[in-house]
C-alpha cells in the first residue's frame, strides 16, 4: 500500500491507565493502518489486553487520545454503541449464548441491531459458517461443540457485525493445544483477506506469520515495536531478547 492510500485506523496518543497505585498504562502511542495486522506481545501484565479494551471502551484510560475510525473516544458527544457496531472482538472466553444454536448465535447481534433483517442474518451467517469451516453444526446447540469450535463460532458471531477492525485477546490461550491451530488458521485466512486486526497472543510462531508488525509491551510501555523478522530475528531491546530466549525455547 502506497503512503497517500494509507488510513490510520486507530490513532493512540500519551494514553495512561492506574488501577490504584498499579500503572498499567504508561505514554502509549501507536497508530495502526487499515488492512494492517499488529501482534502483540510480552509478559502476563504488560497492558496488552488493558490497551485492546480501550479500543472499544471496555476500559477507559485516565488520560491521552484514542481516536478509532474517525472517532474521538474521549468525546462525549462520540456514540460509542456506533463505535462498536464497527469493532469485532474476541475474548479468551467464548461468551456465547448456550442456550441458542450456533446459527441464532451468529444472527442474533446484526437483528438485535437493526443492521440485517432474518433473511440476510441467515446467509450471512451460513457463509460465516463456511468460512471457519463449521457449516454443518449450524443447527447444533453451542454446548455440544469443543473449545476450538466454540472459538470459531466466536470468530464469525463477531464477523458477522461486518466490522472494520478485528479485536483478538489472546484467542488460543484457554483451548486445548490440539485445538489451538484450526482457531489461528481461520485467524491466517481472515489476516489474509486484508482485515485490519489487532492481535494480543503467547503464540509466536502465529505471530512470525500473520503479523505486519510486532508490538512488545513490558511494564505498560511499548519497549519495541517493527516487522516480525526485525523484532524476533534482531531484536534491540534487553526485555525483548530476555522475553524471546524464554518463550521460545519453552
């Protein structure tokens, strides 16, 4: 992508978060561009997950500028449900509704919102189904299926939104391993279908793939941030190579 056809997304700047005496947050700036995937890394604590929950509101931050889409976060004139409306996100857990099928589950939020009638709710989510390779168990109840299956109707519930921007919070880390692969190929597929996608993960070798660019957070700072062969294969920052020699060889 040339510079003049790049839009910033997502615009961060000198964004603070405390819970009490704890910094989570400290001088966070970053901007993110359309059609780019960020990964980020770094120990349990660093602010990952805390900085993905700001993009949507789930948390807001003490001071600093978000501005997401063209939206200033911090206005109080901003519609934030509008905000969202463009926002996927998945969570560690799967958050579905078990009492629904599969399908009810994926139709609910576009109905519920006004944004697709039952009809096109329906296709929408049978492609959805295709697409993280789940077609057959629309009609199944979500209690029935694994962790991985879960995490993929999890995948096209939010998808199913038509959002601009893909939130993952470390989207493997509560699955079984042998299920950890068929979620980060649907993950893979979507990075390569131009999604922009910010992504909080352990899985490395995930991240050497998919990834634009890698963000290292340590200590509520981004200590180190460039293209996956710079950041994994030569890597500036002591934390950074401390943190990679760990993780892996794990």
């Amino acid at each position: 992508m040339s510079e003049a056809q790049t839009k910033v997304k997502v615009h961060v700047d000198k964004v603070n978060k405390s819970y009490g005496s704890n910094h989570v947050l400290r001088d966070i700036s970053l901007d993110i561009n359309e059609n780019e995937v960020v990964v980020m890394i770094g120990p349990s604590g660093s602010g990952k997950s805390t900085f993905l929950r700001m993009l949507n509101q789930l948390e807001t931050p003490d001071n600093g500028t978000i501005v997401v889409d063209g939206y200033d976060l911090s206005d109080k004139g901003t519609d934030i449900n509008k905000v969202r409306e463009n926002i996927g996100m998945v969570f560690q857990g799967f958050n579905l509704f078990n009492n629904y099928t599969v399908l009810e589950n994926i139709m609910l939020a576009p109905v519920e919102l006004g944004k697709m009638d039952k009809e096109k709710a329906e296709k929408k989510a049978r492609e959805l189904l295709e697409t993280v390779g789940l077609a057959e168990k629309a009609d199944v109840s979500v209690n029935s299926l694994s962790g991985g299956q879960k995490q993929r109707i999890a995948i096209a519930r939010a998808l199913a939104m038509e959002p601009d921007i893909m939130l993952f919070d470390e989207p493997t880390s509560a699955l079984d391993p042998e299920m950890v692969g068929d979620v980060l190929d649907v993950m893979k597929n979507l990075a390569e279908s131009g999604m922009t996608m910010i992504i909080v993960t352990h899985e490395m070798g995930f991240a050497k793939q998919v990834a634009d660019r890698v963000v290292f957070f340590e200590s509520g700072k981004i200590q180190e941030s460039g293209v996956p062969e710079q950041v994994f294969n030569a890597p500036k920052n002591e934390r950074l190579q401390e943190f990679l020699s760990k993780v892996m060889h794990a």
